[in-house]
C-alpha cells in the first residue's frame, strides 16, 4: 500500500489559499491606520470571515459587525459570498456627515 504526502507538492499548497486585497473606510481604516490591506486567507473564505478577522484583531470594531455591508470587485455581497483569489473585499460601515 502506498501512501501520498499531499501537502510536499508547493503547486498543491498555493491552491489552498487565496490572497486578497481588503479597501477600509471610516471606522476600519481609523482602526487600522491605512486604506488598504493585502491578507491572505484558506479557499471557501466568505467575505463575513474576513470581517471577523478584522475585528479579532481589533476588537473595537464589534460594535459596528451587525452595520457593516460587504462589497466583492464592486459589486454589493452577501455576507456568506466565497471569495476568489485576487478579490477586492470592501467593508462599508454606516458614514454620516455632510
């Protein structure tokens, strides 16, 4: 019986993941400091995960997770919308002003 170690071929390894670019705006950019990030998360990746992420590491920006729409390459997303490597996710909180 011959048994195959998968994960040795790199080929198969970058597959696994996908590498995304994350546009913050209002709150998610005061908290990061930026307007832009490159993060790379495991394929069937929704776009809610990478929200949660957000707020894991900046855990001041729960209170606006219920608030927050989702955009996938400019188009409005769903929350359970899987992204695909290369996508552009922008995280829209409520803005006021004028």
């Amino acid at each position: 019986m011959r048994s195959w170690l998968v994960y040795s071929n790199p080929d198969f390894m970058a597959k696994l993941t996908i590498t995304i670019t994350v546009k913050l705006f209002a709150v998610y950019q005061e908290a990061y400091g930026v307007s832009e990030l490159t993060l790379e998360f495991p394929e069937n990746t929704s776009v809610e995960a990478v929200r949660e992420y957000l707020i894991k590491e900046h855990p001041q920006l729960s209170k606006w997770r219920d608030v927050t729409r989702f955009g996938v390459n400019f188009n409005f997303a769903e929350p359970d919308t899987i992204l695909q490597d290369g996508d552009e996710v922008v995280l829209i909180p409520p803005v006021s002003g004028g």
